[in-house]
C-alpha cells in the first residue's frame, strides 16, 4: 500500500543521491544547508496503522529497505557475475524506469510534466551531470567495497559545502567543517588500508563525489528556471524530474557504451544467459524506481531532519551486509576508518541541524 505524498518536495528538499547511494539520483534528500527542523510531522500525515504499525515506522522501513537494497543489488549484479558491461545494465535500469514511471501516469498515480522543447533544453545540461553522477557510482562499485563505498559518498557532503561557500557565499560553523574534515579523513584512512585498493576504481568514485556535488549545485540553480516552463508554472515535482533524467539519459548512455566499447560484445555476455543475473538486474531497476515512492511517502509522514538522520542511519547496515555478504576483505584500521567515517554522516546530520 502506497500513500501519495500531498507536498511536492523542493529542490532545498534535495541532496546530492541515490543514496541517490547508488540510486536513480532523484531520491529526495534534505540540503546541508537547511535542514528543517520540525518538531510534528506534517498535518496530512496519516495517523493510521499498516499490518500493525504505524504509518511513519512502516513507511520508513520501506524507505530504507529500498534505499539499500538498491546498493547490494547493484553490487550484486555487477561483481558476482562477471559482466563487464556497467553501461548497459545502466541503459537498462533507465529505461525500465522510463516505462514503470509512465505505466504509473497511466494509471493516474502520478502527474507527468510533457516533453517539451524549452524543457528539454534547460534540463539537458543537468541530465549530462546526472549521466556522469550515475555512470561514475557504477563503475566505482563494480571495483570498490560497499562499505568502502558508502564512506566515500560522504566526501560529496563536503565538495559540495565548498560549492556553496564559492558559488552561493554560504557560511557554515567551525563544527560542521570539523564533522567534514573528519569524513575525509576516514575516507583516505580507509582507502590507504583497503586489501583491495584500486586506483581505477576509487578514481571513479573520486569523479562520483565531483559529479553528485555538481548534480546538487547545478540543479539548485536551474529549478527556479524551469518553473517558468512547466504547465502549471511550479518547479518540476519528484516524478517528472525521474522521467526527464532518465528518458534523456538513454542516448548519453547509449554513448557510453559505444566509447567503452561495451556494445561489442554485450549479447556474447555469458551473465546475459543467466536467469538470477537477469532477475538481480531488474530487481535493482524495479527498487531503484520504487525509491522515488518510498522516499516521497517517508518525507511526507516524518520532519525533514529525521528522514535525513534515517537515510543517514541507513548505511550502518547496508556497510554491514555489504562487508559480510560480499566477503569483502577488512583489517582493523580499515573496519575502524568505516565506523569512523559512517558514525561522521550521521554527527553531520545533527551538526548541520543545530547550526
């Protein structure tokens, strides 16, 4: 059961993904910089219980149980079975996520901007960023750890407080510099002890935190633009943001494919024979769209500090199933860099609220 959510999520509602987190990059996150401290959830809250629970805890559980299986999957799929085409089961996931999203305008459970000429135009240099942030976590988690991962996505927190002292003249307290510091330190830290430390694959996770930062810098700056050019004159909601980036993102990608010469040899793939491959594949495109639900009907049960401490939360225990289901090799220094740099994203939470 799905409620729709009766507010339209911002973008000050939004963070650089997937967490966007190896999602579809359109979850809906709560900025560095407001956090909205609300004390009772919104008044349209449902006050009621689902299979015993009340609405919020229910809706949060799906949340995070979206959120991280969305990561293991796609861990899944592109480590443990040998494919070696990262830009096709991305064209793939988008493409599935093009055709879900429009069976669910069908039906009426969304409301879908049309495509639109001026529209296409001014997102479409947003829709590059998003290409780069989504092909860039793919590659970096095809090579690095979940664990190691997950640390590393907090460094974008960071690229992107930067961002917004250059470019918007924010300022933020010496506390919350210190909590940023301290995850690029665990994040280096864990890197220098990782067993299984690849420069290719940390480079892409590298160019992940330059492109997610840049996802969320950009897209603050283009919302307000394209109010002007949307049907009802409001800035673009949740749902048509998942259409728009993923429709526009299949030729960049298709692109991809060809340069990395992907298309070659894609069909001879012995992973493309393989029955739990293909279900692993499309349950990591079904989930990541199912993302943009559970997220949406979290935000709109709960107060935005707490959906964002929630989502923070959440990677405890995706590093955790990811290190012991993947068997991924650790050390002492390194499983203490992880805890460190995971026990740094939620203190941001909390630092950032206060400040």
């Amino acid at each position: 059961m799905w409620t729709s959510p009766n507010r339209t999520v911002t973008h000050k509602d939004k963070l650089h993904t997937g967490e966007g987190d190896m999602e579809r990059g359109s979850t809906p996150r709560v900025t560095p910089e407001k956090l909205d401290d609300e004390s009772k959830p919104p008044k349209h809250a449902a006050k009621t219980h689902i299979m015993g629970l009340p609405t919020v805890l229910f809706s949060g559980i799906c949340y995070c149980m979206a959120s991280g299986s969305m990561v293991l999957l796609n861990k899944h799929a592109l480590a443990s079975f040998d494919f070696h085409a990262p830009s096709a089961l991305l064209f793939f996931q988008c493409a599935m996520a093009v055709v879900l999203v429009k069976i669910c305008e069908l039906f009426g459970l969304v409301k879908l901007q049309p495509l639109k000429l001026d529209l296409v135009t001014i997102w479409f240099p947003v829709n590059l960023i998003f290409v780069g942030m989504i092909g860039t976590s793919f590659y970096a988690l095809k090579e690095v750890g979940v664990g190691m991962v997950t640390v590393w996505k907090n460094l974008s927190n960071f690229v992107t407080a930067v961002g917004d002292v250059a470019i918007y003249k924010k300022s933020y307290s010496l506390g919350v510099w210190s909590v940023l510091c301290l995850m690029m330190a665990s994040a280096v830290v864990g890197a220098s002890t990782d067993s299984k430390f690849s420069w290719h694959g940390y480079t892409w996770q590298a160019a992940n935190c330059i492109f997610t930062s840049a996802y969320a810098l950009y897209l603050r700056s283009v919302m307000d633009k394209v109010a002007e050019h949307t049907t009802n004159k409001q800035k673009m909601d949740e749902f048509s943001m998942v259409y728009y980036n993923n429709l526009l993102s299949l030729p960049p990608v298709l692109a991809l494919m060809i340069a990395f010469g992907e298309h070659q040899n894609l069909l001879a793939q012995p992973a493309l024979q393989n029955p739990v491959f293909l279900g692993v594949a499309s349950m990591g495109g079904l989930i990541g769209f199912a993302i943009s639900f559970s997220s949406l009907w979290f935000l709109s049960q709960t107060t935005a500090t707490i959906y964002s401490l929630v989502g923070a939360l959440n990677k405890i225990p995706v590093a955790i199933v990811g290190l012991v289901g993947f068997k991924e090799p650790t050390n002492p220094q390194n499983l203490a860099s992880i805890i460190i740099g995971l026990a740094a994203g939620v203190l941001f939470v909390r630092v950032k609220q206060r400040s």
